[in-house]
C-alpha cells in the first residue's frame, strides 16, 4: 500500500461473518421478520435506499437490529472518465451513517458520462491513465466515507485494445495504492473467463487474495456470439451453476472461509431457495476447513 497515496481512514474496523448471506428482497421482508432465518448476512443496493423514508427503510432497519449488513454500491461511476458525483457520494455517506454496515462494496466499472447515468456497469481499458482515475476515485471514496470499500472484480464481454495491463495485474495495483479490498465475485470470473477464452483457476491465482473481504456468488445465462463461440450474460437470474460452485471451492483453498453473498436480482424465487444456496456456501466452507484440519492433524 503506498500509504503517501492512500487516504488514512479511522473508522470503526467491522466485518462480516464468515458465513452464507443473501440479497434483501421487498418480496421477502415479511417472511424474513416471522420466520428469522439463520443467516449470516444480508445485502442491499446502495441506490434502493437513497431516500430519508418509506418501507424499504421501515423493513431494512428492522432487519438489521437482527442481521449483519453488507452495502452494494451500483452507480458511483468508479472507472468513469468524469469527477465523481459528490452529492452522490454525500447521500452514500448518509446511508452508511444510518446503518453502519459491516462491508461496503462497488464495481470496478464506469456508469455515467458527460452527465448521462447508463443503466449499465460497462468496461474499461487497462492503463496507466485508467490506473491513476481508478485509484484516485477510490481514494475519495475511502477518503469521503472514513473506511475501506471493497473492489469488485467486472464480467465483462468485450476487452479494449488499448490495455496495457491485465485485469489481475491492474486489480492488484489498485489495491496496492488505495489499500481497497477486494470482493471477489466468482460468477464474474467465470463468466469473463469463459469469454475471454481465459483459465479462471489461474485468473483467482493471481489476485491479491489476503485483499479479499466478500464473495458473490450467481447464475449467469448462455448464449452464442457472433462467430458461434459460447457468450455467458451475468444476469443474476439463475441457480448458482455447478461450475461456479466447483470454482467457489477452489478460491475457498486460497482464502479460507470468507462472507459469502448469493446474488440474485431477476426472477426472484422463494425465500427458502435462497436460503439453501446460501446453505451450500456454508457446508462448502465447512468442507473446507474439515480438509484443512485432517492435513494439519
């Protein structure tokens, strides 16, 4: 960490538990309330709850006098070319005031332009300048919030030409300069790896991975691109795929059991689906450090 560019941060130190999490959904708030899961988490969007009132509140403050709280930034613009929307930032700082979340977390991606939101977490090429405006965001974002926010990993689809850098190796100067942790969204490992014709084993390998404080999981969709070869669509409306779960295990090798979120924000099921996933994670994790005991035994 270059601590002469770093900002210096003095929050309270928080974490997640390492357990099974899932995203907080309106169709859920009730049965939530009655039945009171054993989770260990929930999440939510940042930009759902950037208002002062209304159910959403009224629910989520309920909830968290009885969960763990992880907030899941979509719209700060982290790699965008433009400053970073201050009063944006102001209503995050607000939210995170009012909840005290025990992670905060955004995208390594850029979603508005020329004062334009895209509805979108779009690409960016790898680069020095890219590198300097990426860091510099973060920063301020640490800087403005007083703690550590979590870099999430892109699925991504396309790659710029003009990279100089691969996506691990840019990730791990990030991080190296802001002192950002990671979230390491294994679905998006997948998905662009698969893409991009890459080894996603290898791609984890080479992530910073003591930076990791979250991970996400979520279905992706298939498709084909134009020259017939398969395309994976991150769309966060299906079962974690088997594959993932394989890839999940592996990273779980390198971190050791780590908060783990199951996202899913398109044809929401039935609360008790979301909760046997977020299960799998947890019995998973348990295998885990059942393995890592028998070899230190």
């Amino acid at each position: 960490m270059n601590t002469a560019h770093a900002p210096v941060l003095t929050g309270i130190a928080r974490s997640l538990p390492a357990a099974g999490g899932i995203g907080l959904k309106p169709e859920h708030f009730r049965e939530i309330l009655d039945t009171q899961p054993e989770l260990g988490f929930f999440e939510v969007h940042a930009e759902n709850y950037m208002v002062a009132g209304g159910p959403f509140h009224h629910y989520l403050t309920r909830i968290r006098e009885r969960y763990a709280l992880s907030i899941h930034g979509v719209g700060l613009s982290i790699g965008g070319a433009s400053p970073l929307d201050e009063e944006h930032l102001d209503r995050l700082a607000a939210l995170l005031d009012r909840y005290q979340p025990e992670s905060f977390s955004e995208h390594l991606a850029w979603s508005s332009h020329g004062g334009a939101f895209l509805n979108d977490l779009l690409p960016l090429p790898y680069h020095a300048a890219t590198l300097d405006r990426v860091c510099a965001h973060i920063d301020r974002v640490q800087e403005r919030l007083q703690r550590r926010m979590l870099l999430e990993n892109p699925a991504s689809y396309v790659e710029f030409a003009a990279s100089t850098m691969a996506e691990t190796e840019f990730i791990a100067e990030v991080v190296r300069r802001t002192g950002c942790g990671l979230l390491l969204d294994v679905n998006n490992v997948y998905v662009a790896c698969v893409n991009h014709h890459r080894d996603p084993r290898a791609y984890i390998g080479a992530l910073p991975l003591p930076a990791v404080g979250q991970i996400h999981l979520a279905g992706f969709a298939s498709d084909v691109d134009a020259a017939g070869a398969p395309l994976l669509i991150d769309s966060h409306g299906a079962p974690v795929a088997q594959a993932v779960w394989d890839l999940y295990e592996f990273a779980l090798e390198g971190l050791g059991p780590t908060p783990t979120l199951i996202e899913r924000d398109n044809d929401i099921p039935a609360l008790p689906v979301l909760l046997a996933e977020a299960y799998q994670a947890q019995r998973i994790m348990r295998k885990r450090v059942a393995a890592t005991d028998e070899v230190c035994a």
